[in-house]
DNA sequence: GATGAATGAGCGTTCATTCAT
DNA sequence: CATGAATGAACGCTCATTCAT
C-alpha cells in the first residue's frame, strides 16, 4: 500500500479515501481490467461465426492483449494464483452463473454442437487457456519471442486439444 | 522460519545452519520435490516406447501424483509462481541445460520423430503442462472430481494438443 | 470529528469553524451539558431549605438525572477521567473560584452551621460524589438497577458519610 | 507500546516474547498490580477483628497503599475506566465468584451482623471506594495534601456512609 | 553445534487537521 | 462560509535474521 500510494505520488492515507481497504481495491483494479481485456478480446466477435473460428479468435485476441499489455497479464495472473483469485473463482463456478459468459458461452456451444469434446466445462478451460497462459508468461519473461505466426500456431494448437 | 524450526522440533536458529537462509531453503525443498516427483513419474517408464505411449504414461503418472499429494503440488505451484521459480526457469531454459531430462528428451524426440509438431520446445511444455498444472489445480481446490477415465481423456486431450 | 461532521449533516471542514479544535469542542460540549445538568437538578431547590434536605434533593435529583440520561453520564465522567477534566477541575479548584456554585455553597453551609464534618471541601465533594458516580456507573452498565426506593437510600448513605 | 518498549529499552518486537498483545499486557500488568495490593493492604488485617477495625483497617491501608504508589494508583483507576475494566468487572460480579474475596467478605460480614446497612453489595461498595478512590486521585493530583490524620478522618466518614 | 531472546524495518490502517476551491 | 480531498505521523503487530551463551 505504502509503495502504491508513494508511486501515485500521494500520502499514504489518500489511497482510503478510494479503496475501502487493501483487498477492496485488488478486486476492484482485477475487475477493471478483466472488463478492459474482455471488451478488446470482443471486439470483431460474433457468436454467429463457426466455432473454430470464435476459438481462434478469442485465443489469439487474448493471447495478443497479454503480450501488448505485459503489466495487466501478471497482475491477473497473480490475483488468480492468490487467495483472491481462488475464492473469486470459487464463487464463478460454484455459484451463481454471471460474469465472462463470452468463453462460457463458447464452450457449452462447441460441446453442444459436437465440434468439442465431450469434457466438463472446467477441463476444456484448462486445456484452452492452460498453454495460452504459460505462454504468454514465457514471452513476457523472454523465455520465447512470441510473433504472429507462432501466436497462430499455438492457439491452433489449443484448439487441437479441444477439438473432437 | 519460525514454524518450520518448531514442527522441526528445534530452535529457531538451528535452522540457518542448514540453510543459509529462507530463500535457499525454499531452493533445496523445490529440488528436492522435484527430484521425487521425477522419481514417481519415472517409474515403468522407457526411452524405448513410442513417443505417444511415453507422452501418456509421463502425464498420467504426474497428474496423478499430484493428486496424490496435493501439499507437494501446493508448493511445486506457489513455488512456481513465485520469483524464485521464475528465476529457476530463467536458469534451465537459458543457462546450461540439464535435469528434468526426462520431458525434454521426450518432446525433442517427438519433434525429430515429426510425431509432434514443430514448435519451440517451450510452447510444447505449455501445451502439455498447462491444461494438466490446471486440471490438477482445479481437482486440488474442489472445482472438479477427477477419476482414472477422466484424468486419460485430459492427458490425451493434451497430446492432441501436441501431436502433428 | 469525521463521524460528528457527517452526523450533524456538515463537512469535515466545517467543523473547525465553530470550534478551533477537537479539545475546544470537547470542552465546550462540557460546559453545555454540565449547564444543563446544573439546571435540571436546581428545579425546586431553594437555599432556605435545611442542609439535610438541600443534599437529599441535590443528590436525588443528580443521580436520576444520570439514570436518565446515561449518554450525558458516560461523556462527562469519560470527560473527567481524561487529561480535559484533570486540568478543568485544577481550575476549579486553585484558580479562580466559579461556576458549579450550588454544590460548593450547599457545603460550605453545611460545615459553617456545623451540620457537615468538618473536613476540606475536596473531600466532602468526595465523599457525597464518589458514591453518587459510582452507583450511577454500576446502574448504567448493568451491575445493579435502581430504583426510586434504592436511589433513596444511596443518596442517605451519603449523607450519613457527610453529616456531623 | 512502542513507547514502553522504547522506555524498557528493548525493541519495538522484543514485548511480543513476553505477552502476546497489547490486551494481555494490560490485563497482566492489572493482575500483578492488584496481587500486590491486595498483599500490601492485608498486611496486620485478621477476620477476626471487629467490622468497624476491619473496616478501618483495610480502608486506611489502601488510601495510604495509593498515596504511596501513585503511579499504580492511575493506572488502576485508567484500567477501570475502559474497556478493559469494565469487562472485568463484568466477570466478576456476574460470573463466577472469585478472587478479591478480602472485601467481599468483609460487607457480607458487615451485613449479615447487622453492623453495616442492609444494601446490596454494589452499593456498598460505591459508598466505601467512590470516595476512598476520589480523595486519593485528589491527593495525587496535587488538590489536596492528605496527611495521617485526614486519611483516618476520611475513612471514618466513608465507615459513618456504611454502617448502620 | 544448538539455542532462543532480541531486533527493527515494514505491514495495513486511522484520524485530527489543513487549505484550495 | 462551506467543502471534502489530502495529509502523514502514529498505531499495534510480524517475521527473517543475528549472536551471545
């Protein structure tokens, strides 16, 4: 908190005025940018489009928002491996079905048609978002240099493993 | 620190005469998780099988033995997550490459072999290791069951991930 | 002063119009509410009366007016266990002589026409008083509930205390 | 605490070794306190004296107990008027039935001889303490000078609120 | 070699007060 | 006059590490 409000050049108690209190304002700045990044991954989308193609777009729209917005990727990715991560999704699955419906959407659509596998929900994510995560992890710490064409193979990749 | 040297039965300065401090602690326990887990999965396992039979056999042997011991997959994870896993990956994929052989000869077997497709090395570990780190996350915390039928569909959902 | 500002429906910065400072308000809402008290319990007291019957109605009509009003009771003793009432009542007390005459002349009455012991007034205040506060307190947190018969028989116990 | 871990010349951790928070240190610090005035007080005190001696006896020591240690006199009398005290209080009088049995045996003597008044014990001891407490935060404060004398006229006069 | 008391920088948070608007 | 955003010292507490014994 202290090296938050030093960066925003305030004192430390301004940050109060905003944020209830230091877990509030992690899950307000997560919700924030999960909205920010489900609005660019969206843009060009249509449910109307095969699921092949809605697969690729949304896996490589995701996997080039995290590459172009390095900070926001390890942000949620920490949330989601922190204690607010996994009770946030414990709520997602477990309880009332809202929030992010365009992945879930895509998924129950790809099984229902029988494009997908037949596999729970929770799987398919794994085996969509599993790789896409761990890759964009390792172009941000340099393990790889991610370019058009391997961000295409790889999301095609993804979409082997999901596929019937 | 603290607790560690009290459910180790000793003082809390004992401690640092086998570690230097907590970081290398932290260090040793990873490698040596890490040393166990490559033991169990390497059980029955040959160089000699066909690449898809040792793909399967490697990754339903490590889901499995994380599900089995789901305190050493807890720390495997945070560890992971954490600087010091990034700085340990940072060393085994730039600086000089050894241990944990055993998955890497398998993939630069599949590729030369062209049963698996040709991709940096890298993104073929994310391919096989997110969906199964996550899967097993998510059996771990309660999101989903996971049985002997399921935990082969995942692992064959991520060969075909992998595969040409 | 945040909560009082909201409470009275103002800014935060409003409040330091009316008072310089959080210890001027504190003072003065003493004053205000020790007025008030004076006032409420010289209702039907006359200096004519004998000493006895003049502390009987000053202690009766002090302790029920606490019972009553038990918000007014917990301020002003938290007022004088506090630094505030320290230094109001040295002023009281070695500075000038004022305010809150009606106790004081009620026992200098009562010493000169030898109906009092003859002690320091400061003492006489502690042996009517200290009672009186204390039954108050007990009654206010629950420890005993009083009643117009038991109220009688405390403030007589005090007098007991007092008298010749 | 950081101010008594600075005056103990200790550091600002060094008081958790030694109580586990700021609470226990309070009640722990008001335990020992008591225990050693209750043992000061007791001192030359017998049941079998008479009330009245008793009464004086226990009275004179503990007025003359605080005007020599005032330092734990105001810490006493600061414990009482919080939280703290008034939790205290609460155990003791509506739970279980212990400890400062010195006093409490004393009035139910008192009362059950039908030397003191037919009151409730509260009450008893409003009119014994209230003013006992009273005079010696005077003293202390500097508004009076109490000497030998005065003390025993003081406790005399508190004993004439109490008796029959 | 083992101990555990001591350390102190750092944590998240509060709140009386100021001052530009 | 009134506002309320901003402040920052202070709070109670933690914990990896040291060092005299």
């Amino acid at each position: 908190m202290a090296m938050i409000a030093d960066r925003a050049g305030v004192g430390a108690g301004t940050i109060y005025r905003y944020f209830e209190n230091k877990d509030v304002l992690i899950a307000e700045l997560h919700r924030e940018l999960e909205e920010k990044m489900t609005a660019a991954v969206g843009k060009g989308y249509s449910k109307e489009m095969p699921i092949r193609v809605r697969f690729l777009h949304l896996g490589t729209s995701l996997l080039k928002y995290f590459i172009e917005n390095p900070l926001e990727f390890r942000y949620l990715e920490q949330f989601h491996n922190s204690p607010y991560g996994v009770d946030y999704r414990r709520d997602k699955i477990l309880g009332k079905q809202e929030g992010c419906n365009i992945f879930r959407d895509l998924f129950e659509d790809g099984v229902s048609q029988q494009v997908m596998k037949d596999l729970p929900l929770v799987i398919l994510f794994a085996l969509a978002f599993g790789p896409l995560l761990a890759v964009a992890r390792d172009h941000i710490l340099g393990f790889i240099a991610l370019d058009e064409v391997l961000i295409v193979w790889t999301i095609e990749a993804c979409w082997d493993g999901v596929r019937r």
